[in-house]
C-alpha cells in the first residue's frame, strides 16, 4: 500500500510540474497534494527534502511560497520538511 501511495505521489508531482508551464490551473495544488503525501508516507524522501531545501535557498524559498498557498492542513505537512536553523 506504502509503494501504491509513493507512486501516486509522484505521479501528482510530475503532473504538477507539467502544468506550471501549460495554461492548465491548478499546478499548484497537484505538487502541493503529492510531496504532502510524499512527506506523510515516506520518512526518507521527508529528510532528503529537507537536505535538499538546507542546499539550495531558491528550492526553499519555492517550497516557502508553496507552504503559504497550500493551506493550513497541506501548509503543515510541507512545513515539517524545513531545513533546521
């Protein structure tokens, strides 16, 4: 079920991307919705987002922005991928 749920992640993720740069709405919302279930249901790719957000300001800035339009419920769930001070 963890692996169906991993895909599926992904899959909303990729289809997110593509729709940042086609007139599609709602890009936000589908990589908002996939890395939420990415965090929830893999504690690796939590830590390796939260290294990679530690390396690379503009990648944590980005998921920063996504955090704020996400909404409370998705917000906190990104929120627990920021990188310690």
């Amino acid at each position: 079920m963890q692996l169906l749920l991993i895909i599926i992640s992904y899959i909303l993720i990729f289809l997110g991307a593509i729709s940042l740069i086609s007139p599609i709405p709602g890009a936000v919302l589908l990589m908002a919705v996939g890395l939420s279930l990415l965090i929830c249901t893999s504690t690796v790719a939590a830590n390796c987002i939260r290294f990679t957000r530690s390396k690379y300001f503009k990648l944590n800035r980005a998921m920063s922005w996504l955090e704020n339009r996400s909404g409370e419920r998705m917000g906190s769930i990104l929120r627990q991928t920021r990188p310690s001070e």
